[in-house]
C-alpha cells in the first residue's frame, strides 16, 4: 500500500460505456481538486451542477459535484465525488486532470474502505460485510451480507470483549490481593461466573452458525457416473445454456465443468464430471480421477445412469461421505424395467434431453439447499476467520476455567489470550499481517 498522506481517487461505479459514472476521491487534496475542476468549492452534502475543467481550462464534461467533508465522510476524511457521463474518454479526461494534482494518485483495491476502517468508521468484520455484499449473487447470500454489514458479529464479538475485560480485571485485582485470602476468592468467584457464560454463549453462536460460511462459497452439487450416461446434458438443462459439449460418443467430458445457479436464492455450484469408467487411456484416466475426487468433496451428488441400467456396486461403497441421488435417464428412449434400487437413496426418473422429471429433480435441489443451509439463515458467521478466532476464543476461556485453583496468574493470562481472539476478530489488536490479504480482495473504487 503507498502511504496514507496521499489522496485517492478512483472509478466507484460500473464498466464504461455507461449513463454515469461516479469519481471518487478521498484524502486532503478532495477539497483543493474540487476547487480545480469545478471553479469553487460546492456547499457540503449539496447536489452543485458544475463544468468540469481541466489545467488549461477546456471543458471536460458536465457534472454533478458533492463535497463530504471529513471526518464525518465514508472514509473519515475529505470525500469528493463527480457525477459524470460515463464514456471512455470522459472518466479518462477526468483521471488525466486529477492524477496532475500534486500528491493526488489512483486508488488501490479496496483503498476507501481499509481508510474507513483505520479511520474507525467500521470494523474489520463490517469491511468483509460490505466486501461480501458486492459480490453476493442470490439474495440469500446478500442478506447474510447485510447482516454483517450491519457489525452484527462486531457488536457481539465487542459486548464479549468487554465482558471478558471486567473479569479479567476481576482476576488482576484478585492476584492483588491474594495474600487475603478471602477478598481473592470473592472477586475470583463471579469473574468465573462470567467466564463459563461468555464460553457457553460463544460455543451456541459457532453451533449456529455451522453452515452459515458456506453460504458465501454455495452448495456443491457434483453430477456423476457412468460415461455417455447424459451428465453434460443434464448440466446444460439445469443451467439452461449450453455450459458443457454434449456429444455421443463415450469420454467427450475429460475434465470438471462448473456452472454457479441461483436455486431459490440459494447459491448453488454444479459440476459436470467425466464418466467413471476403467479405461486405458491416460488423459481419460486423469479425467476419471479428479471426477472422483470432486465427488468425494461435493456436499451432494447426482448419479445418472441410464433408466435401464442397474445401480452399479461402486454406489454402495465408500464413494462419498455426502448424499447419493440416482437419476434414471432417458426415459423417453430406453424401455425402464430396472427395479428400483434397495440403497436409502432418492431416485428420480429423467430425460435431460426432453425434460422429463427435471422440475420435480429441481424442487428437490431447492428443498436440499434449504434444509442444508437452514442454520444459516440467522448465522452471523460467515468467514473461516471469524470461526477460528472464535474457537481460539472460546478454548481459551475453556482453559482459563479448568486451571482455576492451579495460580491466578496463569487464569489471567488465558483472559488475555481470549481478549487477544476478539480484538483479532474486529480489527483491534494485531491485524497487519491480513489486511493486505482482505482488502485486495476488494474492486477498485471501493
């Protein structure tokens, strides 16, 4: 990152060509640039109309300027933003006149939003909320975001801070006093209290949130089995675009093909596999092995096979630890005599190339997904990171209770090491190491 002094400025609304395009900028030099390009400073938080200028004074484009100034801004500091017409060479003009102000030059990503959150405007789990709203793509996946956006985990992750801070000094003082016996064992005593029911209520929100991260990555679905049984078929109807080459002869699909639906607002990610056979032939026989390790990781699968066929052994062996459907396919072509199988699974009778079944194989995949992610629905969280300091968190305080009795001293130390957790998880204490990580995650212009 180059140093905070300088003043950013970005594209903050979508691909040109477009209607509009929105200029952000902010840092010191928002107000002098305003002044540059406007002829004068526009009143605070005021729609102004305005001509925008360059150096020489020749007009760039028509505007609409507002000035936010700080540290009551996004960002905590001067805000400016230019509402212009968003054609190519209208926002290059535009970055041409700014990137020639001095100590002006072109954001990083996801620079305004590390600036609001070293400037104290939201925490580090509210960054990764808005970070998560901008690439949600159900609305599942979006309210989720919104609860995150909205510093749900931050605030509860701050109210347990705070209460393990009050019994850790509880504890301090007790080690103060611990030639009294008494008074120790007085201010010890409820600082436990305290401990076991933050630990207790740290434990129920991991239990609840379970599913609640996989929410942002999707349900995995993995279509499987025999070749030229109809999978890539199956995927391009379900997705309702040719994802996958469908062709007749057996091993047309050598490698995974993944297609993102929205099921219901569900995030759900099907894979089309290659067909699991023995087979001679080495690209083939890669083919064959990442089909099965993407069925051995996917969260269900769907094993088609042709409607007059046999469910095959392998069904019952140790394929995947997650559920197994079978589709029968091509009902329309071949005569169905199979009897059904005697596996605990779900079976369904298709034609991907007709559509037979397909909706009722549909409404099942969404009533899957809902009961997969139904502890997510009130989950707050919604990242590896969150749940890792968490746990960190709450084994601390696990360790702090079991030592009581052992000193003092080493309870309050496992208190420091749960409040070092917290502070961890909102951005606080110690986080230099993995900002850089997060917030290149971000697009530029926010």
């Amino acid at each position: 990152m180059h140093s905070r002094d300088q003043t950013i400025f970005a594209l903050s609304s979508g691909r040109p060509p477009a209607a509009i395009a929105i200029v952000r900028i902010s840092g010191s030099q928002a107000r002098p640039a305003l002044e540059k390009l406007c002829g004068k400073l526009p009143p605070p938080r005021t729609a102004h109309f305005a001509t925008l200028r360059d150096s020489s004074g020749n007009a760039i484009d028509e505007s609409v300027a507002l000035f936010f100034p700080g540290p009551h801004s996004a960002t905590g500091e001067d805000i400016a933003e230019f509402q212009i017409h968003g054609g190519r060479a209208v926002i290059a003009a535009v970055f041409d006149a700014l990137g020639k102000i001095e100590g002006m030059r072109p954001a990083e990503p996801g620079e305004f939003t590390r600036r609001a959150f070293e400037n104290g405007k939201l925490d580090l789990t509210e960054a990764e909320g808005l970070d998560d709203l901008i690439h949600a793509d159900t609305d599942r996946q979006r309210r989720q975001a919104l609860r995150q956006l909205k510093g749900l985990l931050g605030e509860k992750a701050e109210n347990w801070r705070r209460q393990i801070i009050e019994a850790s000094a509880l504890v301090e003082a007790g080690i103060d006093f611990s030639d009294e016996g008494d008074v120790s064992a007085e201010l010890i005593a409820p600082a436990l209290k305290k401990i076991s029911a933050l630990k207790s209520e740290i434990e129920e929100t991991l239990s609840l949130s379970a599913q609640s991260e996989r929410l942002r990555d999707g349900l995995v679905v993995a279509i499987a089995g025999p070749p030229n049984a109809g999978k890539s078929t199956l995927l391009n109807r379900l997705a309702r675009r040719d994802a996958a080459i469908v062709s007749p002869h057996a091993g047309t699909t050598r490698d995974a093909i993944e297609v993102h639906l929205d099921l219901d607002g569900y995030p759900v990610t099907l894979i089309d596999t290659a067909g699991i056979r023995e087979t001679s032939d080495p690209v083939e026989q890669e083919g064959v092995r990442r089909a099965r390790e993407r069925v051995r990781t996917a969260d269900l699968v769907v094993w088609l096979i042709d409607a007059s066929d046999v469910v095959p052994p392998e069904i019952d062996g140790d394929l995947t630890g997650a559920p197994i459907w079978i589709a029968r396919n091509k009902i329309d072509l071949v005569r169905h005599d199979a009897t059904q199988s005697k596996l605990r699974v779900e079976e369904f009778d298709i034609s991907a190339s007709r559509g037979d079944g397909i909706q009722e194989l549909i409404a099942r995949l969404v009533s899957f997904a809902q009961e997969f992610f139904a502890a997510s629905e009130n989950g707050i969280v919604s990242r590896a990171r969150h749940r890792t300091l968490l746990r960190e968190t709450a084994d601390s305080l696990g360790r702090a209770i079991a030592v009581v009795g052992q000193g003092d001293e080493i309870l309050a130390e496992n208190l420091r090491t749960a409040i070092h957790s917290l502070g961890r998880l909102t951005g606080r204490v110690d986080v230099e190491d993995i900002l850089d990580v997060i917030f290149r995650e971000f697009c530029i212009g926010k």
